[in-house]
C-alpha cells in the first residue's frame, strides 16, 4: 500500500484537476495546492504528476498541462472515504455560504438544483413543477429553463435543463443573519390531510458518503403525486437544528422570506423537543424545509426520465421566473 | 400537531437489540441468528436459487445456510402471500451477536461498499454509519447501483457489500478465538481483521479499538438485482432458530 500522505496528495492533486475546466500545469496546481493550506512545491508536483501519468489517471497535453483520464474521475470518487464521510455536509456548507440573496432587495443568488431531461417533454415538466411548487411542497415556483449551454452549466446531447431552488437556500438566508444552523438529516416525510405529519425514514448528513436525498430519490420511495391530489403521501424533506437562543430572530427570516416567495418550512418545534419523529439536541430546536426537488420526484412518479444534480451551484435569483 | 411521543428508530438500536437477542452458540450449532430476508416471485425460485449458489459457493456470503418460506408459510408474524417465496441468509450481526454474548463490547458501525481487486479487498468506496440511517445501510446501497458483484465474481474484481464494527484491542485474543468458532461453524464471510489503532480498509479505526470487516449477508440479493429479478429485501429482519437453515447445496 502507498504512504497515505502521498496517497492524500495525489487525490488533492486530482482534485485541483478535475475542478479546472481546462488542461493545467504543476505550477498553477502548487498555486493552488497551497491556498487549500499544503505545503508542496512546483518540482514535487511534477514527481506526484509523474506517478498519477503512470497509473493512468492522468493525461499530459504538451505544455498546456494536464487532464483527468476516466480512469481517473473514478479513482477520485472511490479513495480516501475517510474524507468523504464529510463530504456532502461541507458541499451544503459552501452552497450556503455562496448564497447572497436578500429578500429586501431581491437581488443576490441562491442555490439550485439542476434537472436534465428530453426537450419533447418540456411542456410536461413544466405542468408539474408548478403544480408541485404552488402546492407548497418546493421551495420557490421560480425556475429556469436552461436550452443552451451556459457559464456553470453545460447541458448533455439533445436534452434541456430546469433550475430549481434548492432547500439550501434557507441555510444560506438563516446563515446571513448570523444564525449558526446545521444540516441534520434528509429524510421521507408523511403528509396527512395536507399536513405535515411525521419523518418516516431520516438519514443524516454526517454520517454518509452518499448524499442523502439522493439515496431517497433513487429508492423510489415518494408519492409526491398522491399529496398533491389526495393530500395523502411521502415526499422529501430535510431538517434542520438551529441553537435555542435564534428561535425568534430565525422565525423572522424565515417570514421575510416566503414574503420574496421562498417557501416550503414546516411549523418549527419546540426548544429540546423531537421535530415529526426526529431527535434534536437539547439547546437547540428543529425546523424541517420540504425538498427542492420533490417536482422532480413528481415527475419520476410520472415516468418521465429526468437526471439531478442536487445542490448544483448558485444562480441570481431574479433571473428565475414563475411557472 | 405534532405525535406526540413519536420518535423515528435509527438502525443502531435496531442492531443492538437483535445483538442482544441472538442466541447462536457456534460450539453447539444451535440457538438463534439473525436473518436477511427477501421476498420474490415464485417462478423466479429456481434462478434465484441458482444466483445464490454461486454466490455462496465462491465465499460472498457469511454462512452456505439459507432459509426458504413457501406460499402460505409463516414465519413469526410475517405470512408468505400466494405467489410469492421468502429467501432468508445470515446476518452479518449475528457475529456481533457471538461475541457479545463472550463479553466483547464489539460496536457495529458501518455498512458500505468494498472494492475487491483481483480477488484482494482493497478499500471501502461508500459507508453509510448505522447510528445515521433509519435504513439499513446494505439495503440502501443496493439500490444505488454502485456494487458489482456479478462482476467480481465473473472478473476477480468488483464492489460488494460488507460491513465494519469495532471491538477494544484488549480482547483480541478472545475476538479471535471466538471468530475461529464461527469459522469451524461454517461463517466464512469474515473479510479482514485490522490490526489496533489501524485504518481497516481506508476506515479509520477508533483509539485502542480494532475493526473487524465481514462481508454482507445480501450480497447474493444483491447478485439477483444486477440480473434484473425482482426481489423485496429487507436485511435484519428478525431471528430464526439455526436449525431451520438448511446449506444451499441441500437444495439446489
């Protein structure tokens, strides 16, 4: 087995790779290497580049640098899982920290999910997004339909794109105002009579490598369909624990947001108190937000063929209309 | 508004419980064990029984024992309907199970995905944590599409199903004689045991703990859901007497 600090080093290498979207060279990976605090220089980036060119990960383009190989991208998403267990809570940290929207100004981005699916079946996705999101179980009714590649978004062969606020957009509002909230659990959540009723199923963001709403959505087991026409159903819905002393500041932003049309929080529980069925610490209380993708899942439910990417990027928030 | 006195289990406790309840003596052959199991068409019987022998005959289960419940049998609470047949293996939890009951705290921690090159386990790829998911973790990640058994077992190489617990180093010796019991009673699925204070399978082990890796009782289910059968799985589902069990060579 390879020294795990050289293990650590490739795989940070790889990463500075595969985020740039074009072909890079040691010296500007060192650059970068040492803004994420490693202590590495140019000459020992090329003798790293040197083991990675062996093994088949990575592929030279003359002097232009350096890309991943597919052998590579698989190696990233298959090592060091002692770092990934991490990996989906920093991903929803970073996302709510990149959100600037200010329901004051209506200016500011928020984040997104990202959809992909068959242009004939645009007028289909767009009848039930809106019924899902003016049912109250997204976050916002505004999207955008991407139809050509964009800065941030490239669209694969033939297909369409919808961008949907993701839940991610109150952490980053809550976030904003100082408030120190944390993602707790994804989870299966039943609505009764119209109501929110209790969490079925929960899984928490610490302590998985998978992201937890995707493991939901590939279990196939919401009917978002059957809430929205008998009031009766599973849909997604995150939760979150926020610590006693923002209960009402954080009431407040919540309410400022549904005015700019940011929706989808349950009413919150009680300081110390479960929240449907899920455990909160005590100091701090929890507030569940319904999933900004369980449009989406209505579409699935449907039959339509349609492929996420949950907490994508951000996007300005004005650029998004109502459906 | 809230219901009232609700609160949702995490597959933790669920484990500690069946933990607690097993019986199985390796010495004896005899007691209770823990039991994974799977509902599937009647017709599909003898395919599926073909996939587990495989499976099992090439060491990706914990025990060569399984369990069948026909159309109209029961099994504690749970009736079998028309149509249907119920297929159960061992869990891996019973293992946990023994060494508990030799006074080992041994904690099940992880469920998760492990990468098998050449015939060598390599490393854990995903892991969700039992005290994170009300679903059992196994079960979730057979539905991911992210394991390859078929192919390990056509190839050498592949991802499977396993699982990781700890146990405090001070009772190795006893861990080990107790895992030699469970060898000599046929629970062959005992993938790796880590040395203390030593990452097992990339996993960072507990101070002064060592883990122990066994492969998951599903993994022949998971084997029938790459080929595309339909099967209804649902691992740790309640405990059986061993005696039930009959080897998989009996009945196919």
């Amino acid at each position: 087995m390879m020294d795990p600090q050289i293990e650590r080093k490739l795989i940070e290498i790889m990463r500075v790779i595969h985020e740039s979207d074009k072909p890079i060279g040691a010296r500007a990976i060192a650059d970068e290497l040492n803004n994420r605090g490693y202590d590495i220089g140019e000459r020992a980036v090329r003798y790293h580049l040197r083991i990675l060119d062996e093994r088949g990960f990575t592929r030279k383009h003359g002097y232009a640098g350096r890309t991943l190989t597919e052998l590579g991208e698989r190696e990233m998403s298959d090592a060091l899982i002692a770092d990934r267990f991490g990996f989906v809570i920093s991903r929803i940290e970073e996302m709510a920290y990149r959100t600037t929207y200010n329901p004051e100004t209506n200016d500011g981005v928020v984040p997104v999910n990202i959809s992909y699916f068959d242009k004939d079946d645009l007028e289909a996705v767009i009848d039930v997004i809106s019924y899902t999101a003016h049912k109250g179980y997204m976050i916002s009714p505004r999207v955008r339909i991407i139809e050509e590649d964009e800065e941030l978004v490239s669209l694969p062969p033939g297909k369409i794109g919808i961008a949907t606020v993701c839940s991610v957009a109150f952490d980053g509002l809550l976030l904003k105002a100082g408030i120190p909230v944390e993602p707790a659990y994804g989870g299966i959540f039943q609505i009764e009579n119209s109501k929110p009723g209790r969490f079925l199923d929960l899984i928490s963001y610490s302590g998985t490598s998978i992201d937890p709403i995707q493991i939901f959505m590939s279990r196939r087991t919401t009917s978002v369909l059957e809430v929205l026409e008998k009031g009766e159903g599973r849909i997604l819905a995150n939760m979150r624990q926020i610590n006693s002393s923002a209960y009402d500041r954080a009431m407040e932003v919540i309410k400022n947001a549904e005015k700019a049309g940011l929706a989808g929080c349950f009413p919150p529980g009680e300081v110390d108190e479960t929240l449907y069925g899920a455990p909160v610490e005590t100091g701090k209380f929890g507030i569940s937000i319904v999933g900004g993708i369980n449009g989406i899942c209505a579409l699935e439910e449907t039959g339509i063929k349609i492929k996420t990417n949950p907490v994508s990027t951000v996007m300005e928030y004005k650029t998004m209309t109502e459906i | 508004m809230q219901k009232n006195g609700y609160r949702i289990q995490f597959t933790s406790s669920r484990i500690k419980d069946l933990m607690y309840r097993t019986t199985f003596d390796p010495k004896k052959m005899d007691g209770d064990i823990i039991l994974n199991l799977s509902l599937i068409d009647k017709k599909d019987l003898d395919d599926v029984l073909g996939i587990f022998k495989m499976v099992i005959s090439s060491g990706l289960s914990v025990t060569p024992y399984v369990k069948i419940i026909s159309e109209g049998e029961s099994l504690g609470d749970l009736t079998i309907e028309k149509g249907k047949v119920g297929i159960g293996t061992v869990c891996s939890i019973t293992i946990d199970g023994v060494l508990l009951k030799a006074g080992i705290p041994v904690n099940p921690k992880l469920g998760g995905v492990v990468q098998i090159r050449n015939g060598i386990p390599v490393r854990f790829t995903d892991v969700l944590t039992y005290v994170s998911t009300t679903v059992d973790p196994l079960e979730i990640l057979m539905s991911q599409g992210i394991t390859s058994v078929s192919e390990m077992l056509r190839t050498g190489s592949g991802k499977v199903l396993a699982n990781l617990r700890e146990a405090p180093m001070i009772a190795r010796d006893e861990i080990e004689s107790c895992l030699s019991d469970l060898l000599d009673a046929g629970f062959s699925g005992i993938m790796e045991v880590g040395e203390p204070n030593t990452r097992v399978l990339d996993v960072p082990i507990e101070r002064d703990h060592l883990g122990i890796v066994v492969i998951g009782g599903t993994n022949p289910m998971a084997v029938v859901q790459e080929y595309g059968i339909d099967i209804d799985t649902s691992a740790m589902s309640r405990l059986i007497s061993f005696k039930e069990m009959s080897r998989i060579e009996d009945l196919v």
